[in-house]
C-alpha cells in the first residue's frame, strides 16, 4: 500500500536539553536498498516549524547533508513531511545526520513514521526508540514494520539432514534475494529479511555432483 504524505515526527532528539530537532536528509525508498523516491521530487515538503530560511524543509531533500531542516528552538515533538501527487509504495526510510560538528545532538533519537492519502487521517508505519548516538554525516535505513518475511524449511537428502546452501531467488526477476546453510544436525535453515507478499524459488544446492532441490514459488511469513 502506498501513501500520498510521509511524515516523521521527532519525538525527541539525542539530546532533548538542546532544544533542537534537526534531519539533514531524508529519502523514501521503494526497496531498503533502492534509490530514493523523492529524486526527482515532484513532491511538496513542509515541517511543523523551522529556525530560518536556510534550515527550511526543502534542505532534507536536496541531497546534501550539510544543508539541513532544524525546527525552531521549541523542544519536540517536531515533524517533517513530504507529500507527493501520486501515492508512494514506500518500504523504508533512509535519515542521514549533518555534516555540522556538534549538531549531531539534533538528530532524532525517538521516532515515528507516518503515512496518509489526505492529510489528516494518518497509519503509523514504522516506531523507533532508543536510536544509538549518531555520527557525523552518518546514514542510517529503517524498515518499516511489515515489510520483510522469512521462509523456513528443512532440507533431506535420502531421507538424512543435509547442510546444503539454500538460496531464494525472486520468482519473477530470478535475482538472488537471500542465502544461507542449512543446519547439518537435522537440516532446517531459516531465509529471513525477503519482501512480504513476494514469490520466491528456493533452491537447494547439495555438494558437487547431486541436482540442486528446487521448492516453490512461495511466500515468506
């Protein structure tokens, strides 16, 4: 499902006592490791408040980290939105701290991420707490919730646990999604972190000399 306005409301930054909330750069992303949706924007970009000009919400999505949006100094919670004409399918967000020593302490520490197709009925999408310290220019993806599944199974060979390398595979592009070993003590092997709501081949590939097991198409849970 996708959204039309994406908005992340800072519950608290690192360092409440400072006054500040701050995002150097956001992107919302189609895959946790795509590109980001608002480039080219197309989109509008508003905040709950900003210092001046040169921290205005705009300055999250130009790309640059040292350009930034800062709400005024007022404490939090503070949000930054985008909106777009369209609706988005997003499955993650991608914040990027500044590049500005010292402003570090600005960065979000607590959370969330909210999604709406009118402006004022809103799903939450993703919750964070607790995010350790950042760094200076660092970037961070956060999953929303929901979006990966996990395909579990067991792989036998002539009836015995056999560790072979187990592979998921997209059903519909045929890339590579996953790989693991199965477990040698009774063959059972876990595929986490797979789309939900995806068709994938699972492929078992034995030593050398024995025909690779292929299982599926199947959806992860």
């Amino acid at each position: 499902m996708g959204y039309k306005y994406y908005r992340v409301v800072i519950r608290s930054p690192q360092n409440p006592a400072s006054g500040y909330c701050s995002v150097a750069e956001l992107e919302l992303l189609g895959d946790p490791q795509g590109s980001d949706l608002t480039t080219p924007t197309g989109g509008v970009m508003t905040a709950s408040s900003y210092a001046n000009s040169g921290n205005a919400p705009h300055m999250a999505f130009d790309g640059d980290p040292y350009y930034k949006w800062t709400a005024v100094f007022s404490g939090s919670p503070q949000w930054l939105q985008y909106q777009h004409p369209t609706e988005l399918a997003v499955s993650a967000i991608a914040i990027t701290a500044t590049t500005w020593t010292g402003q570090e302490i600005y960065q979000a520490r607590d959370f969330d991420l909210l999604g709406s197709n009118d402006g004022v009925t809103w799903d939450m999408l993703l919750q964070v707490t607790n995010t350790p310290a950042w760094t200076i220019g660092e970037r961070r993806v956060f999953v929303l919730d929901g979006v990966y599944a996990s395909v579990s199974g067991t792989v036998l060979l002539d009836g015995s646990a056999y560790p072979a390398t187990v592979r998921a595979y997209d059903a519909a592009t045929g890339a590579l999604r996953g790989q693991t070993v199965a477990d040698p003590s009774d063959g059972s092997y876990t595929l986490s972190q797979l789309f939900a709501g995806q068709d994938y081949h699972i492929v078992a590939i034995p030593a050398s000399g024995v025909r690779p097991l292929i299982h599926g198409p199947v959806q992860g849970v």
